[in-house]
C-alpha cells in the first residue's frame, strides 16, 4: 500500500501489531482513568464502525497560487490615545510573497488510494468508474469555475473540483500514424518531440511531453496554454490525452430540460463536474489497507461517463483523471463552440489513467465473487480432488492422505551428506489443530518451548511412510535466518545475553562464596565495621585465641589454607544455581521504569531495559508472522486457489520453533543454553501473566487466507468479527494485512476460533469509500432505470434497504423513422405498499424529461449521465416521499441537490458474505441453507451470503437485509464455518496428544478441532547429552535380540550362488585416514558412520536373494560397568540415524532388551514389495549422529551382530571387526 490515508486524529501506532497495540493503549486509558475515579477519556470525534460522514466538498483554506502577505503594526496609546503605524509613512508595509504548492500536471505516487475497476479487470456497461484519493482536499486545490457565486444557493453546498474522471475507448483516443509521424501531417512537427522519429502513445493513449510544448501542437486546442503560470511549473512535462473535439462539446455542453444542448452558451461549462467529487470520513476498523488509522477521510471522483453499452462481449476501454483547470477561461470561451475543421483535438493533461474492460450484462460481479467465495469455503490444505484420488487401499496411501488432511506437502530435502532426497513439510497454518507443547513430559505446561541448537534435532521420522517431516527444523532455520538479518535485533539479543550472563555469574559467585563464609556485600561490610574496630583496639591487650595451640605469637597470622573453588560457569556449584539467579535477574529486566518500578512492561510504558523491550517485540511480531515469507505460509499454490477462501489453525509450536531459532543467536556455552531457557521463560511469563492483567497479551490461534478478485477489486474489504462472551479488553483483530493486492491474497488473524466462547461470525463487507458507482439499476443501449434510495435528512431514522421507487427512461429515437422503446406500465412502479398507497391521491414524484445521453448518432455514443437533470429529478423525488406522509415533519426536506446525496444514490448496492452462526432474529426469510462439504471429520456450523444496498451518511452499515427485503432477485445464503472435530481420545491411546495447557492465571482457551495423527516421534535436544533430553525422541517399540544361526540354504536357493557378501565399518564422519577409527574417553558426541558395502562377485536381480532386511545390534552399557567393555555406547539419545546415498532404504534404531539393553539399526527396504534384489543393495551406508562413545581399552574388540534377513532365508552372525580404535 501507498501513504497511510488522511486522518483528523492520527492514531500514532503504526507498524507490526498496530490493531493489537492500539486496542491495548484504549484499554489501558480506560483502567487507568477508573482506578483514578476519573472519567474515562473520550474518543475523537469519529464515525463509529458500520457508519461513514459524507461531505460534498472538503475545500482547503487557500487554493494553489501566489500569495503576498502584507503587515503593518499599529501601536495604541491608552493615556494620549495616540496611534503609530510603524513603518512609518511614506514607507510600505512590509510584504512576503509565497506560493500554496500543489499538484498541478502530474500527481505524487501516492496520491490514488485505489481505483474501481481495477487495472486489466471487468466491471459490467452500468458502472461508473471511480478514484479514491488518499488527500480529501486534492480534487479542490485549484480553482475550476468561478460558479457557483457567493448569491447562489450553491455558495456553501456545492464546489467544482480541478479534475474529472472520463471514460474512452481506444479509437477514440489513437491518433494515426500520419498525426504521430515526422511528416507535413504530424501534429507534433513543431515541438521538441517531433523532430527525429515518431511519437509513440501510451498503452493509455497518452503522450508524455514537456508543458511548453503543448501550445506548439498543429490542429489542437488546449486550456493549458494560457494557464497562469506558477513558479513550480518550470521544466514540468504532463501526459497528454487527445480528445476529439465532438466529444469534447459533449463532455462541457450545457442541456436544458428537455436533454437539448442550450442555444446560448458562451463557452464550455464545468457545473456538471460538482456532483461526481465528493469525501467520504469513515471508520477504517476491519480494513487492511484503511485500517492503520482509526478513521480515514478520502477524496472520490466519480465517472459520470459509462463504458459501451451495445456491447455483447468484453470491451476494453480507458480512463483518464484529466485536469479541467482553464476550461472555463477566456482562451476557450473565444474557441466556443470549436472549429472541428481546423481544432479536430482538444489536449488535456490526464494525471492518471488505467485500463479496465467493458462486460456485457450478466457477466462478473462482486456478488458472484462473494457468493462463490461462500460456496467454495474450506481448510487450508490440499484440494479435495487431490485428496480423495488418493489410493487408500494400503497402510501407506491411508497414511498419506491423513498427512495431505493435515495440510502437509512434499517438498526437496538435502541431508546431512549432500544427498537429495523428499520430505514431508508444513507451515504454521494448518487445516486441524495441533496440541500445544508437543514435547514429551512436557504437555500441559504453559510456557514449555524447543530448545535447539541446530534445528536437526526437530525433525521427525513418520515411520508410517518413512520420509522425514521437517517442519519444525524449518522454522527454527528460518528463525535463526530472520534473526540474523535484523541487525538491531541481534544487537539488542546479544546485549541481553550478556547483561543476563554477566549479572547471573556476579550472583552465583556471590552466594558460593557465601555459603563458605568468603563473601559480604558493601551493606554486610559497612555494617560489621562498628563491631570489629572495637576489637581491633582490644587486640593487644588480650593475646589469647591469637595462635594455636603449643604456638607462639610468632605464628598468629598464618591462617589455614582456604579450600580452593571453582567458580567458573562449567562448575557444579555454579550450575546448580545458576538458572535460580537467571530468572531472577530476568524479572527485573522485564520490569517497567515508570511508577514505582514494580509493574512489568507492557508496550504501553516505559521498559527498565530497552533490549528486552526490542527483543519482546521482535519476538511479539514474529508470532504474528510479520516478515515471514508467503511461501513458508502457504506451502504449496494449490492449497489456495484462485477465487478461494480458506481457514486455519496456528501452530504454536512451529512459532516457538521460529523464536527459538532465533534466539540461539549468540550462544557461546557449554552444554543447556541456560540464557536462553531464561529468555524463553520472561516471554513465557510476559504470554501468562500470574495474576492475570488487562489488557491480557494476544497471539494467533485463528485465521484465514482469501485469494479473490474481491480483494483486488476492494483492497480494503471490510471484515468485521463478531465474538460471542469475549471481553472487550482484546483486539478481535490481531492482523489484517493484503500479502499481496495485485493477486488480491489477504490474510486475517485472530486469538479465537469458532465456539462459545469464542468466534461467532465473520461478515465480509464492501468499504464505504470503494463501493462501486453505477448510472442505474439497470442501463443499455435502449433505456435507463434508476431505483431511488430511501435518503433522510431527518435524523435518528433506521436503515431501510428497500427503495423510494423507481423509475425508468427511454432512450429517444436518433432519427425521425425510428420510434422510441416503449415502456411497459408494470415497469413503473413507485415507493413500497404504504407509499404507493399514499401516492394515490397525488400525481407521484415529479421526474425530470432526461436523464442520460446516449448521443445523437449510434457511433460514437456520448454514453454519459447529464448530473444536473438527474439531480434535479433525485431531490424532486426524495422530497416527495419525504413529505408525503407527514408534511410537518418531512423525512426529507431540501431544495439543494449535493454531491454527497449523489454519491450515496449512485452507489451500486452493498453486498455481503457472512461467515458463521447467524443469531436466530438476524436470519431472512426464504434463506437458502447449503451444507458444507464434510470432509473427515469435520463438523457444520452456519455462514451465510446476504445483500444489502447501500448504506447513507447518518444511517451506517446494513448488516443483513430484512426478511425478504434484500437486492431484487438476489436470496441469502446460508453455509458452514469450516474447522474439523477433535476426536474422542481412547484411554489407553498413549500416543495421544493432548489439548494445549491452561493458562496460568485463567482459563484455557477452547478451540475446538483435532489434534495431528498419532505415529509423530519428536526429535531429541542437540548438544551434549549427558542425560537422556527431555526432548529426546525415544527409540521404537523393541525386538528381540538375534541368535548367532546360520540356517543350511533351502532348497530353492541351494542351486544358485549363495548369499550376498558385505563389508561393515564403523568410522567416524571425521576420520583420519592415517589413523582410522573411533576415537574414545574424549566426552565428545561424534557421528558415526557404519559403511555397508556389498563385495563381489554381485549377485544379479534375477539370484532370487530378495533382502527383506540389515539389521546391527550393539549391546549398551546401560549405566552398568561390568557391560562397559563390550559396549560401544552407554546409551544413545541421538536424533536417530539416516541413510547417506541409496534412498530405497530406510534406517531405524529400535531398543533390544531380551539378554540385556541393546540397540537394533535396522536398514529397511522402502518397496511397496517389502524386498529389493540384489543389485540395489551394493551399497546401504547410513549416519548415526550424536553418539558419546565409551571410554574403554581399545584392545579389547566389540561386537557387532549382523542379520541379513531374505525372503524365505535369514541368518545371524557375530562380527568383530565392525567397530576399530585409533591405535595411536
């Protein structure tokens, strides 16, 4: 998006959570001012939500031009009631000159908010296209027409704006290649432009050019020749746009009552221009682009020119905002009416123009894209024909489509080696909701967080389907990346860290050293001088105690040496109190400077430490997923679709894995990152406050994605939640953000998902300031129908959707032999029931003759609205109805026609989408009610799709359309909210996982939904594993020990040669050549490598030696001494090992505990056949990473049990020489 929009009372929160931070800032004023027992601070003077105030003009206080300021001092005398004037005369009054800048040929970047139609988008032939400006007072910086006068009843209703949006089509505007040319027929032979090679227009039809150029240009009037020059106009160059002259006439042609043009017209006429600009002041809440201010004010000017209207089939055409400044001059009075023959243009400046198509009726609409919207809505993940084509006949495709259900896709994925390989991955949105924490032993406690080093230990095996899900590990590389390039973050990350470290290590020193009487603070010191000063006085007179026993005084300053003590961090008597001392230290970090120093920081105070307040806040952002990229949102296209609206869960746990990437930044320690345990611990605290506090802190739980034409064409659509036994201390809104307007992808989130308490309904509205504009209710080539909006100036009355009246026009024949269409007299009908009845003993509403100019010749068609005559014939029509029933207090009373009352008539009616449960008084009659389409295990809830016309400046937003009172021809729609189930855990389900912990302090929040499919088993902690991590991923259900067998062959694999041979080698990924081997005794995880390597001779595929599995079981000390020397390792907590090359494998450790513990590497076949032949086993290497290898006599060999598996064959044999030591 552009500038933020023009405001009375800028909010002065921008940025990342600005709607959470500004609701925030509310809530704690009012508390604030309750606590006090003063009243609450009123809020600026805005519209309230659902409600816009619409002005006719919005004039600034000095028009652009050229100023002098003239001052003279005058100074009064009470006592000789004398006067001087200083200066004195004959000298002048001092005089300063100046200039009210503003744009003039060209417009800044930012001043067009937004434009309907859209660049390369449709609108149907009725549509009048508009602008909205970012500025409000833009349209009347400069001074159009000296009309109206100050006499006119106009003087303070009505002001023409410098600009007018017209509509063309292309011929229309191209000028021939002759015109464009350097020969004697170019119109641009005497400008700077035509001298060498041809001028080339726009694909907008515009030619840009320097300003003094343009009255140097042949057969071409323009009013920007003789404009009064300004001293910014120096070396300004403008796009031109060429206008016929025929069309010209038309477009400032003055026409009487009967729609003929006036025979007495001096000169063009601009009047018409005043009812197609007006200002809207709106409530912004629930816009993405809008909403980063509390209100907007906006500048819309309105086409009153229309696209073709014969048209059968779309129509490009163009549209220009062009600069009427000087129209209305004497140079073009004088050129009034113009010489067509000798002036066959007129060049005006166009400060923005864009391209659109004309569709015929009946073609695309925003109903029709709310209403498929609402049709089509669903989760966030793959599309159901995908889903549903999926074989579900084997474990393996049952198994697949739950993960594609879960919102997973397959993705490219490097291992450790280089090898590329798949894997299975999602982002943070998902179609079913995930139990927060996941990690074992830890479910249920608020606050519990990944902590990592490297993120590989994130990854998980889906042993189902044997590919990696790398989701977590993902998000914990991208938090360390997005961490890395936010420079002020990572300086203020690694402030932090040290303050913490430092301040901690003072701390622990100190109560070491206490604890050994080796320590005192300056307080303890300076307090214990008054006791021993008097002791020292004593000292010489009492020798006793003052050496030992048998001693002499010779010896009474040697002290025992003290006991020396580690106080390194490493230390034990450090390490066991070092976290205690971290938090604590961490709390006052946390704490706020203002007050007296005991609240915490909130973002609405000041913070006692500025780095924990940037931290806070990065972290804050990131779990609302600012500056993540989209790919990493949505992960694969097709999960949303063009013209698609689809809803998710957030997943708290691949957002702590994003912050605990990022927070690994600067880690330098040994062993647990205990800083870091801190800084997830004061963001925990800061999520659950105890006690709780308001305004309470938010996070995502909720969201939607919309990919639609809808938000192209409505950058700002309106989306107003609904929460049902929710306080108002939360923003319903957390963020609302266009990812991308010109694809028209929107994102919403929210901290509560469907239910009560919770979400009720979302509702989908078109914004006040880019609803569409049409010239009728219906229009074409043959006629024009407007139906009259119930419009008061009398206030405090309800909103009524249902029309005034109607009335339509006829198109007058061309030529004297073609007749007029006729009317039908059933297509004439005024008011509603009580009005109609009322208009009975009357003539109806007075209307004017002609509203609408077709044109004279069918080509070209003028296809314009005449403003004037149809204004006239709105207030005729509304101060009819207003007056009609009770004269004495009129709905409507007023004589003046304006362009506000104009512009809320000529906007097309409001359509809305309405997702959710609908209140039972709130439901139309004649609904339609459509059922979602279930999917698994998902569960209907209501939504609907209604309609409602348009709201007006003193009325707000309609919501829903009476029973049976909505847009002619349009029924509501009612459809479910889409969200999935939670199944019903089974009591003996030990892999369930559970639903997410309270929070400290207050209830859990309730999201109904299911948890991810059973089977996950979560990586373990990477680092130093000196006990089993508590995130550890534990190994799978175990098997039992092989024996030592070689088996005779059988039969049918006697005749053949015998089985194949292999090398096995256990080395390290570091090995040295020189000095092969696994090194041991040096407390340092290495990651081994067991090299798998078939000899020859090689068997062929057709051997029959179909391998059905390789399996290596080493025995584990287990703790047990006595094991230590037959043991490689003492236990293993790695995450788990992983093929290096030949992916038709897969490898996994599963426990063994039959003749004691030991671990079983089994190398597995990945064929749906459940064996390979003989050539795909030549080599089958695998990694088993984070390994703390036993120290023991490396003379003593270790065992290997090796199981070679085949169809219809398997043996086992105990191998020695698998595992070798450095032997020097």
């Amino acid at each position: 998006m552009g500038r933020p929009p023009y405001t009375r009372y800028p909010c002065g929160i921008y940025g990342p959570r600005n709607l959470v931070r500004r609701h925030a800032r509310k809530v704690k004023r009012r508390l604030l001012a309750e606590a006090a027992g003063e009243d609450v601070p009123s809020e600026p003077p805005i519209p309230s939500p659902g409600q816009e105030w619409v002005f006719s003009f919005w004039a600034p206080a000095l028009e652009a031009g050229v100023y002098t300021t003239s001052v003279t001092q005058v100074i009064a005398s009470a006592h000789t009631s004398e006067n001087i004037t200083v200066p004195l005369a004959p000298q002048p009054p001092a005089t300063q000159e100046f200039e009210v800048v503003a744009p003039r040929f060209t417009l800044p970047d930012d001043a067009i908010h937004s434009s309907f139609p859209p660049q390369g988008y449709g609108a149907l032939a009725k549509t009048l296209p508009h602008v909205v400006l970012t500025d409000p007072h833009l349209p009347w910086d400069r001074i159009a027409s000296a009309l109206p006068n100050e006499n006119s009843p106009d003087w303070l209703r009505n002001q023409v704006p410098w600009l007018a949006l017209l509509v063309f089509t292309a011929p229309e505007l191209t000028l021939s290649k002759a015109q464009l040319g350097t020969g004697p027929a170019s119109l641009f032979s005497d400008t700077s432009l035509g001298s060498s090679s041809p001028v080339v227009q726009t694909q907008t039809c515009t030619i840009n050019m320097p300003i003094a150029d343009i009255p140097n240009i042949k057969s071409t009037l323009s009013p920007i020749s003789k404009l009064p020059p300004e001293p910014s106009d120096d070396k300004a160059c403008t796009d031109i746009v060429f206008v016929p002259s025929s069309l010209y006439t038309e477009l400032f042609t003055t026409y009487d009552a009967d729609g003929k043009p006036k025979t007495d017209q001096k000169g063009p006429d601009v009047s018409r221009y005043k009812y197609l600009a007006h200002v809207r002041d709106i409530n912004t809440t629930g816009m993405a682009d809008a909403g980063v201010e509390d209100n907007g004010v906006f500048g819309i000017i309105v086409s009153h020119r229309t696209g073709p209207l014969s048209n059968t089939q779309a129509q490009p055409v163009v549209a220009h905002l062009v600069s009427i400044e000087g129209i209305e001059s004497d140079f073009m009075d004088g050129n009034w009416p113009i010489d067509k023959d000798n002036y066959p243009y007129v060049a005006l400046s166009s400060l923005h123009s864009w391209n659109f198509v004309t569709l015929p009726e009946g073609s695309f609409d925003i109903l029709t894209t709310l209403r498929d919207l609402g049709t089509g809505v669903n989760v966030l993940r793959a599309p159901d024909a995908v889903i549903n084509n999926i074989d579900v006949s084997t474990p393996m495709g049952q198994r697949l489509q739950s993960r594609l259900k879960d919102g997973y896709t397959l993705t490219k994925y490097r291992t450790a080696t280089g090898e590329t390989t798949a894997a299975i991955y999602r982002g943070p949105f998902t179609p079913t909701l995930v139990p927060y924490p996941l990690m074992p032993n830890h479910q249920g406690q608020p606050g519990s967080t990944w902590l990592s080093n490297s993120g590989i230990d994130l990854q998980i095996m889906d042993p189902e389907i044997g590919i990696m899900d790398v989701t977590y590990a993902v998000a914990w590389q991208l938090g360390k990346t997005l961490a890395v390039s936010d420079k002020t973050f990572a300086v203020n990350l690694v402030k932090l860290r040290t303050m913490l470290y430092g301040q901690t290590m003072q701390a622990a020193k100190a109560e070491v050293l206490r604890r050994h009487g080796a320590y005192k603070t300056l307080e303890e010191t300076a307090s214990g001088l008054k006791h021993l000063l008097p002791k020292l006085n004593e000292l010489h007179k009492n020798t006793k105690g003052l050496h030992g026993k048998g001693g002499s005084m010779a010896d009474r300053w040697n002290r025992p040496q003290a006991k020396h003590l580690d106080l390194s961090y490493t230390s034990p008597l450090v390490q066991e109190i070092f976290r205690k001392h971290c938090d604590a230290i961490g709390q006052k970090f946390m704490l706020s400077s203002d007050g007296d120093h005991t609240q915490r920081y909130d973002e609405q105070n000041m913070p006692s430490s500025t780095e924990w307040a940037a931290v806070l806040n990065w972290v804050l952002d990131k779990m609302c997923l600012y500056s993540v990229p989209a790919h990493y949102l949505v992960v694969d296209p097709t999960y949303l679709g063009d013209e698609t609206l689809r809803f998710f869960h957030v997943d708290r746990n691949w957002t702590d894995a994003l912050i605990d990437g990022a927070l690994s930044l600067g880690n330098h320690m040994e062993g647990t990152d205990l800083v870091r345990q801190t800084i997830h611990k004061m963001i925990s605290d800061y999520l659950y406050p105890d006690p709780p506090v308001s305004p309470p802190p938010q996070y995502p739980l909720y969201g939607f994605l919309i990919h639609s034409e809808a938000v192209t064409q409505l950058p700002d659509l309106k989306v107003t939640v609904n929460l049902q036994n929710v306080s108002d201390d939360k923003a319903p809104i957390l963020r609302h953000e266009n990812l991308d307007a010109t694809k028209g992808v929107m994102l919403c989130l929210l901290d509560h998902v469907p239910g009560d308490p919770g979400l009720l309904n979302l509702t989908f509205t078109e914004p006040p300031h880019q609803q569409s504009f049409i010239a009728g209710a219906e229009l074409d080539s043959k006629h024009i129908l407007t139906l009259y909006k119930k419009i008061f100036t009398k206030e405090n009355q309800p909103p009524d959707p249902t029309p005034w009246g109607q009335h339509q026009w006829a198109r007058p024949p061309v030529s004297a032999t073609e007749l007029a269409p006729k009317v039908e007299e059933d297509e004439e009908e005024e008011g509603g029931d009580d009005d109609k009845a009322a208009a009975k003993d009357g003539d109806g509403p007075p209307h004017s003759t002609v509203v609408f100019r077709w044109g004279d010749q069918p080509d070209p068609e003028v296809r314009t609205l005449l403003p004037e005559l149809w204004a006239q014939d709105l207030t005729g029509v509304l101060n009819y109805y207003g007056k009609l029933k009770d004269p004495s207090s009129p709905l409507y009373d007023d004589t003046v026609s304006t362009s506000a009352v104009a512009g809320i008539q000529l906007n097309s009616p409001i359509d809305q989408l309405v997702i959710g449960t609908i209140p039972n008084n709130a439901r139309g009659d004649g609904s339609i009610n459509v059922p979602f389409p279930a999917a698994g295990k998902e569960k209907a809830d209501p939504h609907r799709l209604t309609t409602a016309h348009g709201k007006k400046s003193n009325e707000g937003e309609k919501q829903t359309a009476p029973a049976g009172k909505g847009e002619p021809g349009v029924s509501p729609t009612q459809q479910q909210l889409p969200y999935r189930e939670k199944p019903t855990p089974k009591p003996d389900d030990k892999d369930n996982l559970r639903e997410r912990p309270s929070r400290r302090g207050g209830e859990p929040p309730k999201r109904t939904g299911p948890s991810v499919g059973t089977g996950f088993k979560l990586g373990p902690s990477h680092g130093y594993p000196s006990a089993p991590s508590p995130y550890s991923r534990p190994l799978r259900q175990p098997v039992k020990t092989p024996k030592p067998d070689v088996p005779p062959l059988p039969s049918s694999l006697a005749a053949g040669p015998g089985p194949p041979q292999y090398i096995i080698h256990c080395i390290p990924t570091a090995n040295d050549p020189s000095n092969p081997g696994v090194p041991c005794g040096t407390q340092i995880p290495k990651d081994l490598v067991f090299t798998i390597v078939q000899q020859p001779p090689y068997q062929p595929a057709t051997s029959g030696w179909h391998l059905q599995e390789l399996m290596l079981t080493l025995q584990l000390s287990a703790g047990i001494p006595s094991r230590v020397p037959l043991c490689l390792l003492d236990t293993y907590t790695g995450p788990g090992p992983f093929m290096t090359r030949n992916l038709r494998y897969n490898v996994v450790a599963q426990p063994t505990d039959e003749d004691g513990p030991a671990m079983a590497l089994r190398v597995i076949p990945r064929s749906p056949k459940g064996w390979t032949v003989a050539p795909m086993s030549r080599e089958m290497t695998f990694i088993l990473p984070v390994c703390l290898v036993n120290d023991h006599d490396i003379r003593q060999p270790i065992p290997v049990w090796v199981t070679s598996k085949y169809v219809d064959y398997s043996a086992t044999v105990i191998v020695f020489d698998v595992i070798k030591f450095p032997q020097h």
